[in-house]
C-alpha cells in the first residue's frame, strides 16, 4: 500500500516547496498549504476506509523487511489518529490566511506549520522506536519556533520555557530508546515488545516504562508537568494554539503513551492494575487541579490553556480504566476534545484579531457584533461540557460507561461531577465576552475565519448526531488495535508489505 508514506512525505515536501513559493509567488502559498492540508484529509478518510477490510498495512521502507528494516505500521488507531490531525490541520490552515497576514516572513510559518504536521503524521504510522523520536522531534522543535513566531518578549520566553520542558521530555525518551536497545538489540515496536515478553516484568521492564511515561507525561502536559502549556498556548498565533491544543499533544503525548503501554509492553488493567490505577489518578488530578485554577483566569488564551490540561485527564481516566468501554471513549474523547478545544482557540483568535487583546476584562458585548464568533464558541463548549446531542457527549458517556462496567461506579460520579468546572470556566467567557453588555470595538470576523470556525461546528453536529457510526466504524476499530495488545507484534510480521 504505497499511500501510506504520503501521509509524512507530503507534508514534508511541501515544507521543502514553500521556501521557492516565497521566493516567486507568495500569494500562492496559502493556496498551496491548504490542497495539501485537503489532500491529507481526503488521504486519511481513504486509509480509514482501508483499514475497514485490513487490521493492518505494513510498508517496508526500502524494501527492507522487519526487524532489519524501518517500517511504517498503519492500523486502525494510526487510521484514526491521522483523520483527527489532518482536521485540525486543514481548519487551521483555511483560518490562517487573514491571521497571520501582518506577520512578516510568511512563509516560514507556513514551512513550520507542514514540519509540524509531517511529524506528528510520522509519530503515528512508524513502526520503528527510534523513529518515533525523530519524528517527535520534527514537531516539537516546530512548535518551539511556532509559539515564539511573534518574537515578542512574551512569546520567546513562553517558547523557551517550553523548549527547556519539551528536550527534558524528549531526552527522556532518547535515555529510554537507548536503554531498551541495549537490552533488546532492536528498534523495531513488534521486535521489542517480543524481545519484553522474555525479559518479562522485572525492574528493568517498569524503569523503561516509567521513564517513557514520565517523557509522554510532560508532552501532554499533565499535573504537574503542565506549567509550559499555559504559557505557550496564549503566545502562539491562533491557529498553531488550535493545533498545539487539540491534537499536538495528544500525539506526543497520549497516542505514544497508548501504543507503548498496549502494543509494545502488553500491558492491560488485567496483569498491571496498580499502572492503571496510577493513569486513572493523574488523570483526576489534571481535570481537578486545572480546572480549578482555569477559573481564576482572565487572559482568553491562557484560561483555554488550563482547560486543556484538564481535558485530557478524561483521556487518560478512559485508558486507565482500561476496557473496552473506558479506551474507546479514551480515543472518542481525542476526537471530541480536538474538534471543541481547536474551535475554542480559533474562537480566540478571531477575537485577538478584531480587537487586539486577550483580557477578558476588556472585552464586552461581542456577542451581536461577531455573531459567527460567538455561536461557534457556545457550540464548541456546549460539546466540551458534554452536552447532548455533541460529539463530547458520547465521548463521555463511553468513559461513564467503562468506569461502572469495571466497577468504579464513584470513578463515573467523579468524572461527571467535574464537568461542573467546564460549565464555570467556559460561562466566564461566554459572560465576559459574547453576552455581557459593552462597547469594544471590533469588526466581522473574515470570511476565511468564519470558514474554518463553521467547518470545525459542523463536524461536532454531524459526528454527534452520527456517534454509533463514528463508535462502529473509527473509534471501536482503533480500540481493538489497542486492545489487541501483544498481536500488534504478529500482525506487523505478519502482514504484506510493499517497497518504497
């Protein structure tokens, strides 16, 4: 299956092809970044579509077969993880084109902005450890540049802060590869997770395991190794916030942490609960913590990036408690989350851009004045709350659903009771900005903002109202990739592959 390469090399040539762009016909790099964001989109929709009939697609790179060679390993859960960030990448590349229209050096935003979408692509079709790292290297050290695009004070010390936190995670997991390729002789996932079921679960096994998870903890920013993410998010422009938030750190973040635990270490609550019951507590500390400290806010951008780090404690509480119910409403949440958070910071964006601030305290009766602004905004909260008939909704209802099928009937009070601190935080936007009564001066969003907003509304309406064939066709398939656990060795083996 020679498409699966095209989910990395395509972003990544088009990194290499906007420079020229720039130098000849800039007006055509917005044009040229949004076909190639489309053509990702169109691209992942195909492979989850192929993915219905394979479990899974092995492209030997080279020509070169496992475990000598580097291989890229497309299952259901890849198929998933690439159609959630080829969304996110297409919306913010339609809105970015009046946003960042008085920036100079367009253009390498626009490079940083396909190197940041080649790597987390990458992040998710290799089959291969180290090159797992090199491809979340590519995204990280794209977002440092990214959030530190504006070159103001703020923004270079929020970019920093960020860098220093992000190489500490990522020499962690480079400590990790190097001590498990000392031990295993390979880098191939399917190789080392055969080579980890001899070495069995000794010391070694969870020292390996914790210094991974310890690195994917601060990629995702979790309590309390959140403290860049608030920061980072407010300084970087609109549409790398939406990216950073609704997708970008989930891939650093939860879909390597999931892949290791599941696929590579065959973990599951059955033969590791007290693991699980560690990922269910960091996920209450994050949805506690920072949702109590998002409602002492008052920039826009930061409050939304406290809410993130709160959000994806749902994520984890889903993967912690580990069966089917709990993973797929785990992997659903990554999906609802991307779509409502990356809305709400497109939301900000457009805010920041007709009327130059953040504050919260400064912004009044925008509701009427940017009507497409403000309904997009209540429509993506309404799904982060959880809300009927949005797409967040069923999202939660499946990590509801897991807790009382294992048996923490207190876990799912828990869960739903701390979607108070949603409501709280996301009604002091909505109060201080869009209804409470004022005269800040700002224009009508344009028109390729509104575009990009809608587009992100829509898929929460139409994948709410579709959910049981989001559930059967993308979601439930990727937790049976997960879930599948130590067959993911055997499949990628055992699988045809192709040249390239």
């Amino acid at each position: 299956m020679t498409f699966i390469p095209l989910f990395f090399v395509l972003p990544l040539a088009a990194a290499f092809i906007i420079p020229i762009l720039g130098k000849i016909a800039k007006s055509l790099i917005w044009i040229f970044v949004t076909l190639v964001s489309f053509a990702l989109f169109v691209l992942a929709l195909y492979g989850a579509a192929v993915t219905q009939e394979v479990p899974m697609i092995v492209y030997q790179m080279g020509n070169w077969p496992p475990p000598l060679g580097i291989v890229m390993a497309f299952d259901s859960f890849s198929a998933f993880m690439t159609l959630v960030i080829s969304m996110l990448v297409f919306a913010g590349s339609v809105f970015s084109l009046r946003y960042i229209s008085h920036y100079t050096g367009q253009w390498k935003f626009y490079t940083l902005y396909m190197l940041i979408t080649a790597g987390m692509m990458g992040i998710v079709i290799t089959g291969d450890l180290f090159n797992m790292f090199v491809f979340l290297e590519i995204a990280a050290i794209s977002s440092y540049a990214l959030v530190a695009f504006g070159v103001d004070a703020e923004e270079l010390e929020a970019s920093f802060k960020y860098m220093v936190m992000g190489e500490v995670g990522g020499l962690t997991f480079l400590l990790a590869i190097a001590l498990l390729y000392a031990k295993t002789s390979t880098l191939n996932l399917a190789d080392i997770s055969n080579s980890l079921q001899l070495v069995g679960h000794t010391p070694f096994f969870w020292l390996v395991l914790g210094m991974m998870l310890l690195a994917f903890s601060i990629k995702s920013a979790f309590v309390p190794f959140h403290s860049w993410l608030p920061d980072a998010h407010p300084a970087a422009p609109a549409p790398i916030s939406s990216l950073l938030s609704g997708i970008f750190i989930k891939v650093l973040g939860m879909y390597t942490a999931a892949r290791i635990i599941f696929n590579v270490f065959g973990l599951s609550r059955a033969n590791a609960p007290a693991l699980f019951n560690v990922l269910v507590g960091i996920g209450l500390l994050s949805i506690a913590f920072a949702g109590v400290t998002a409602l002492s806010q008052k920039d826009y951008k930061r409050l939304l990036g406290y809410s993130s780090v709160s959000q994806v404690g749902y994520i984890m509480l889903g993967f912690g408690i580990g069966n089917y119910y709990g993973v797929a409403g785990a992997i659903f949440y990554i999906l609802a989350h991307a779509l409502a958070k990356g809305l709400l910071f497109l939301t900000s964006g457009s805010v920041v851009n007709a009327t130059g601030t953040r504050d919260l305290t400064k912004l009044a009766g925008l509701g009427e004045k940017m009507s497409t602004t403000a309904w997009s905004f209540r429509f993506g909260s309404m799904s982060l709350i959880g809300l009927p008939p949005f797409v967040g909704f069923f999202a939660k209802w499946l990590i509801c659903l897991g807790a009382l099928k294992a048996g923490f009937g207190w876990l799912a009070v828990v869960a739903i009771a701390l979607s108070v601190l949603t409501l709280s935080y996301l009604l002091k936007i909505e109060n201080s900005v869009f209804m409470k009564k004022g005269k800040t001066q700002a224009a009508k969003a344009p028109f390729t903002m509104r575009i990009a907003m809608v587009f992100l509304v829509v898929l929460i309406i139409v994948l709410g109202i579709g959910f049981q064939s989001v559930i059967e066709f993308i979601v439930g398939p990727a937790a049976n990739a997960l879930l599948r656990g130590l067959e993911y060795a055997n499949l990628v083996f055992g699988s045809a592959a192709v040249g390239f």
